[in-house]
C-alpha cells in the first residue's frame, strides 16, 4: 500500500513538472519575439527618398563650319579666265570668284548670228521711224516714241517718248500677233513689232554672252580658300567657302535621344585649349545616321544633292541607334577642334511605388517636419525612366511607398541605407 502511494506521488510530480516547461518555454519564445510580430509597428515606419538633378547627357563632338561649300572647275563652261578673290579672304554674298571663257566655237556662233540679227532689227526699226516722220511731222527717239506734241490727239507724251497715252494705241502687229504689254506702243504698230524683236534678239545676247564668260559668284558670307592646283582640275576644289557661323556636330543613342531639346544649353570643353564654352542646341536629325561604314571624313555642304538612306552590306541590328544633332557655341572655336559636350537633363528620377494616382491627376509624398505632404506633380516618361518635371525641386524628401497615408499624417521614417556601414538600427526615427 505504502509502496503504491509512493509511485503516484512520483508520476503527479513529473506530470507537473512538464508542465511547467511547457510554460516556460511558451513564455520564452513569447518574450523573444515580442514586438517584432505587431504588424502594426512594421507600418509605422517609412522609407524615404532625397531628390538630386540627374546627371548630364555627356557626348563628344568637332566643331565645323555651318557651311562649307566647294566651287569646282567646270571644263564644259570653258577655260578659267580670272579668279577674283585671295586665299583667306573674306568676302560678302554674291561676290565674284572666278568667271570663265568659253571659247565654243558653238557658242561664238550664237553670239555672232545674235548680233548680225540686232543690227539687221535696229535698221528696220530706224527705216520705220523716217518714214512716220515724212508722213506726220512728227520728231521720234532712237525707239519710235515721240518726243513733242500729242499722239492721235489723246495727251501729250514726256520728252523721252516713254510710252503713249491714246487708248487708240494698237494692240497687234500688222500680221496679228499681239504685242508684249510690257513693251508701251509707239503708237504704230510696225515700229511696236520690231521694238519686240529687238528686246527677245537682247535677251538671247545677254544669254550668250553669259554663257561664254559665265561668273561664279559666292552664295554666302565668309572666307575664301583658293586652290590654284585645281585651276583646271574638275576633280578637286578651285574654291573652297567656309562661313565664319560655327557649329558643332555630335551625336547620341536612341537611350538619350530624349534628352534633346532645341535651344537647351550646353556646356562645351575644348581639350585642345582647356577653355570651357557655352552653348546652345541649334538642330535635331529626326532620322537616324546611317548604320553603313563610311571612308575619310565628313564633308557639311550648304547645297541639298547629298544622297539618303543607308548603304549597301548587312546591317548590324546589334548595335544601338545614333541621332545626329547641332550645337551653335557662344564664343569661337577653332574649326576641326574636338569636344566634349554636357547637356543639363530636366526633371527628376521617381520610382513608380512613390506615385500616387488620383483620377488623373498625380502625386508624391514630401517627408517634411516628421510629416507627410502630398504634393501634385508632372510625369514624363523619358526613355525608360519615369520623370516629373514639376513639383519637386532639388533638395525635397520623398516617401518611396506612401502606402495609406494621408497629408499631415505624423510619421517614421527609415532612413536611405548609408554605404558606410553605419548599423541601420541608428537610422530610426
């Protein structure tokens, strides 16, 4: 009996004595987890965002003349007979450079023939002026006008006979061919027939005569550059014209393109004099440059006969696409130096978890104070980034993911991790 007691009491002890490592061991992973497992602390606290510029767009580029243009030997227009203009001089549009002698056996004839037709004109012309003169009276200029008195009694004419006033003044010839309104009668239809021929043979003269000492004239301000060795040389430059307007030609890939604005500001480093320049965008390319290799360099001429589109071979789709652009520097820079070029890129970088969408209007949280603000912003999508180009400025704390917030709500913030090493727990507040 006693012995049966003994075992009972033994078994009531061990029971109870599990038991209380049942609590224990209860009450201690209670205590280790403690708050971490309110998930309402974990919300109190938010991670925030400064805003700083985002970095300049740089590129390379060489600066050119906005024109140059190349005047060539033209051995069809004949023999070089004068160059008018000095290697390095400055000239105006539509100086003379050079004009030519056409010794076209061809072209002599023209001319020749012309001439024998304008005197054979004049002395009809003049045969029909003493003639109307016996019959009136009447004193004509050297084209038939009269000079004194009225014509048909219709008002007086100005002493060079410019013209008669008489509405009675013939209108055709006296085979019918009507008469060039330009040309004013006479007021004798003969005289106005050949006053005609006479002003075409002029026009075919002055024609020919160009043609046989044909001038080449400069279709732009600037500064020549003569090369005497193509004097009779179709294949090179006689005359080379730089304009003193400089640009600078550069180029980006499609990632940046978006970056491009005219007349944004840029800033310009000259490597070969250390100088630092302003500038501005002049001009954007809407095409593409061409992916196909190219040989020598780039020639920039003012005229429009610079063939398109992309050469002959395989196209490497690998590669990224490049957009050409024009920057027009404040100050000078020697032609041909090469630069390096800074473009300022507008807006600020957001992530998307810090956009908050109201009907269609946008908005950020600014973490001012140790409270939020919502502020109403201006996104632009830039590439493959998002942008607000209004309502932040440099300098402002954004909430990255303002989850449930409301302006004027008070709240912790984790700070951005410091790269230091600092323990983050100290980044609480």
């Amino acid at each position: 009996m006693a012995k049966a007691t003994q075992i009972a009491k033994y078994a009531l002890v061990g029971l109870l004595t599990v038991f209380a490592l049942i609590i224990g061991i209860d009450a201690t992973r209670t205590a280790i987890m403690g708050g971490a497992s309110n998930p309402s602390d974990e919300q109190d606290f938010y991670e925030v965002m400064d805003i700083y510029e985002q970095p300049p767009l740089s590129t390379n580029g060489k600066v050119a003349s906005n024109v140059d243009r190349n005047y060539m030997f033209n051995p069809e227009m004949g023999e070089i007979a004068t160059i008018y203009v000095k290697d390095g001089q400055t000239v105006q549009k539509g100086d003379l450079l050079f004009d030519y002698d056409n010794k076209n056996s061809q072209v002599l004839d023209q001319i020749q023939d012309l001439e024998e037709e304008q005197t054979q004109l004049y002395n009809e012309r003049l045969r029909l002026i003493r003639d109307r003169k016996q019959m009136t009276g009447q004193e004509y200029n050297y084209a038939g006008y009269p000079i004194t008195g009225e014509v048909y009694g219709k008002g007086a004419v100005n002493t060079d006979g410019a013209g008669v006033s008489s509405d009675q003044a013939p209108t055709t010839t006296p085979d019918g061919k009507p008469l060039n309104p330009s040309i004013p009668s006479t007021g004798d239809a003969a005289i106005d027939e050949v006053n005609m021929k006479i002003k075409e043979v002029e026009k075919k003269l002055i024609r020919a005569r160009r043609d046989q000492k044909a001038a080449v004239k400069a279709d732009y301000a600037g500064i020549v550059y003569v090369n005497q060795d193509a004097l009779n040389n179709p294949t090179m430059p006689l005359v080379r014209l730089v304009t003193q307007n400089l640009v600078i030609n550069a180029k980006v890939s499609e990632y940046d393109y978006h970056a491009l604005e005219v007349e944004s500001k840029v800033h310009i480093y000259v490597k070969a004099t250390d100088q630092n320049v302003e500038g501005k965008i002049s001009a954007i390319d809407q095409l593409p440059e061409s992916s196909a290799p190219t040989t020598g360099g780039t020639t920039f001429q003012a005229s429009s006969d610079v063939p398109g589109g992309s050469g002959g071979g395989a196209t490497d789709y690998s590669n990224p696409t490049t957009y050409g652009f024009q920057v027009i520097p404040n100050d000078p820079i020697h032609i041909g130096f090469s630069v390096s070029l800074e473009i300022p890129v507008k807006g600020f970088e957001v992530p998307e978890t810090a956009v908050v969408m109201e009907g269609e209007e946008n908005y950020v949280y600014l973490y001012q104070d140790g409270k939020a603000k919502k502020v109403k912003v201006t996104l632009e999508k830039q590439g493959l980034n998002q942008i607000v180009t209004k309502g932040l400025k440099a300098g402002d704390r954004i909430i990255v993911d303002p989850h449930d917030l409301k302006s004027g709500d008070t709240v912790k913030v984790q700070e951005p991790v410091d790269e230091s090493g600092a323990n983050p727990d100290d980044q609480l507040k």
